[in-house]
C-alpha cells in the first residue's frame, strides 16, 4: 500500500486545475448553493456529458461494470427533525420566537408531514433519479440490453439500497421488458459492496488523527450568532436553552436536504453564502478524512475498496471470457464510493491534504457523491474480439473522468489490457 500511495502523490501533482473549469469550490457553491450540502448534494442530472461518443469503426458496446450510491434519502433518523421541531415549538411557547423563527416553525411541521416514520428511506426523487440513470444507459447502449442480456444486481441490505437497485431494473425493463435481472440484497455480498476492515475503523473514529484537526476546525468554521438572531427574539431563553452551534449545524443539515424531498421548500436563504461555504468545508474535510485518502490514516480507508476493484475485475475478465453481453449492477452507500474513486486515482477524488484548510482547493465530496452518485465503466469490442482489443469508458457521475492510465481514442476510452493492469496494481495485498 505504501508503493501505491507514494505512486498516487506523484501523479497528484500532475493534476489537471480543479474542477474542468478550474472553478473553485466556492464559486460553485456561489453558482449554485444546493452543492453546500455535499453527499447531500441531489443528483446533478444537468451536469451529465452526452451519451454519445466516437468509437472506432466496428466497435460495440457488450458490457456496464456499475456501482452506485442509492439517491436521494430523507434525514437519516426521524431524530434529526424532531430535535428542531422541539426546539422550535418550545421556543413558541415561551414568546421567544423572531417572526422568522415562527416561519420556520411552520415550515417544520410541513416538512414533518412528509419525512414523518422516513428517517434514512429514499425519497420519490431518489426512485426517479435511479430509474433515469438507467434510461440513459438503455438509450446510449442498448445493444448491452437486448434479450439474454446476462444482467446481475447486488446492493446491500439497507433498504434505500435496495429501493434504488430495484428502480435501477424497473428503468431497464422499460426498455426490455423481458430481461431476467435476478437480484438480491445479501449480507454475503458485503465483502465487496460495503467492506470496512478492522484496522480502519479507528482511523474514522473520534480516537482518530482526524478528530482533533476537525474539532478545531469546526469551532473555527461555525459561526450561529446572526442565524440565532434572526430565529430567536429571546437571548435569555437562548443562553438557558439553546446550544448555538447544534442549532446550527442541524439546521444546515435539514435545508440542505430539502433538495432531495418533495416538499417545496427551501430553507437555505436563512444562511448567507459564507455561512453555507464554511459549513461545507468542515463537512467535506470529515468525510474526507474518515472515508477516503487522508495521509494519516495510512491507506487503510480507500483499501477498503479492494474487494469492489477485484469484483470489479473478475467480472470484467468473466463476460469478456464467455462473450457474454450484460451488466453488473451493484448498490452501495457514500462510504464505499468515496474510497472506490480515490483508490481508482479518479480525476479530482483523491488528495494528500493533511490540513483541512488546505482541502478544498482540490477536493469537494459534491462532485464525487451526490446522492444516487455512480461509476460506471462501459465495454466495447469488434466482432471476433480478443481481450485486448477491449476498450472502456469511465465515466463518473455520467461525466467522462480522467485516471492515470493511457487514454485513446479522443481521449475518453481507455484499452482494457491498460486499465486492467492498473486496477490489479491497486487492488493488490501491498
């Protein structure tokens, strides 16, 4: 692992700037302030490259090697809400609401009405945008999905897994209604849809090197005081009742979710831009620093996406072997993509920040995993192929993306014997 760090950090430095309009990540929480919320972040549907490529003369697409987040989810406990819903209701009673602050009162018991017994479900837009994924990818590809398609689909056990890869399959079979898909959601597959070693779990932990930086970090970052006065009227009720800062942060959590609910309202506008910046800086530097490639946690994070490379692999190797056509479906969570793109050394998923003032001048967890994010790597082949005239696409997020590997045609495909090597470089016990 220490060979494939040190090879990492030097293909960092050759980087193209971040984002591919060399944007930072303010300006594009500035353009759009729904990317505040990070993993929370709906699925950018506007953002996708076209479906369209130039392939060589002959060429066809056989195979999709897929993993996805599952979409857009509610909170992920009822807790998450009621906490405000008390808070504010309390506050009413006690005359020390602002006239905004009795707004956003009645604005809770809205939302309330339809996250209420929904905590960590995913919500219709998440089923829309799963299926819709899937449209795209019959309609750019269906040679993969005509009949005896070989089509397998895996998430793990956790229901808005499931709800997604089960409107995954309903988009495909809109387009081919007679496609067997079997599926399922078993514990058996978690050794490479959502592993986490032993050895890792205390670099995410609050024991771990990460925490002191993020506690300090937070503290810096939190500013409740103009917030506060604009929902309280009482400063006394405040000082005996309220914890500013979790106020806040709870907040934040829920109006940042509100793009992923049916419920229209937004609740954004009660913090400034900078506000929403710096809230988002303090949140990706914790995902970062417990899920992907933070140098103190010594590689252990992002190997925990190993199994998903070899599965990855073996799958490939298998439909290219057999001639078969189809795909491999699998459904996961935040905390398994995260590491898969930064262990893959995808363009802009990987960072050797230590500090988190440094990190988001090159890493922003909303371009990496919004919610129902995805990797997927699209097979072509002539006919009467051989494994080496396999050519791929990678694309995350539906967007073409870079990695350290030889890239041709346009720039956008990759030669399996090419891409193969460097996943098995990866994947390997070091």
């Amino acid at each position: 692992m220490k060979k494939i760090l040190l090879a990492s950090a030097a293909w960092l430095l050759t980087l193209a700037p971040f984002y591919s309009a060399a944007q930072s990540a303010r300006s594009l929480i500035e353009e759009n302030p729904e990317r505040a919320g990070g993993i929370y972040y709906a699925y950018p549907e506007s953002e996708i490259d076209s479906i369209d490529i130039k392939l060589p003369k002959g060429y066809k697409p056989f195979y999709i090697s897929h993993y996805g987040r599952h979409g857009s989810r509610y909170l992920i406990s009822d807790k998450d809400y009621i906490r405000l819903i008390e808070r504010l209701e309390d506050a009413s009673q006690a005359g020390a609401l602002t006239m905004r602050g009795e707004l956003l009162k009645r604005q809770l018991d809205t939302i309330w009405t339809e996250a209420r017994g929904r905590g960590g479900e995913l919500t219709p837009l998440g089923t829309r945008q799963h299926r819709s994924i899937a449209r795209r990818a019959t309609k750019a590809y269906p040679e993969i999905f005509t009949d005896g398609a070989r089509i397998t689909a895996a998430s793990t056990p956790v229901m808005r897994c499931a709800h997604s890869m089960f409107a995954f399959i309903e988009g495909i079979k809109e387009f081919n209604p007679a496609l067997d898909i079997p599926r399922e959601s078993a514990e058996r597959n978690l050794i490479y849809l959502n592993y986490h070693s032993p050895e890792s779990g205390p670099y995410s932990s609050e024991k771990g090197p990460w925490f002191q930086d993020f506690k300090r970090f937070k503290a810096q970052k939190t500013h409740p005081e103009r917030l506060i006065k604009d929902i309280f009227s009482n400063e006394d009720y405040v000082s005996q009742w309220v914890d500013t800062s979790d106020f806040m942060w709870d907040l934040y959590w829920l109006a940042v979710d509100m793009q992923n609910m049916e419920t229209d309202i937004d609740l954004l506008p009660l913090f400034t831009t900078q506000e929403l910046y710096d809230l988002w800086e303090v949140a990706n530097y914790n995902f970062f620093a417990c899920n992907s490639s933070y140098p103190r946690a010594k590689g252990l994070h992002i190997a925990n996406a190993r199994n998903l490379v070899k599965h990855i692999i073996e799958q490939a190797d298998s439909y290219i072997a057999d001639g078969a056509h189809g795909a491999t479906l699998r459904f996961g969570h935040d905390g398994n993509i995260i590491p898969l793109t930064a262990l893959m050394q995808l363009e802009n998923c990987y960072s050797d920040a230590e500090r988190p003032e440094d990190l988001a001048s090159g890493y922003a967890n909303f371009l990496i995993s919004p919610m129902a994010s995805n990797v997927q790597l699209i097979f072509f082949r002539p006919e009467n192929s051989t494994a080496d005239d396999v050519l791929v696409r990678v694309m995350l997020n539906e967007r073409d993306i870079k990695l350290p590997v030889q890239a041709v045609e346009n720039g956008k495909l990759y030669r399996w014997q090419d891409l193969r090597k460097h996943l098995v470089t990866i994947a390997c016990d070091r």
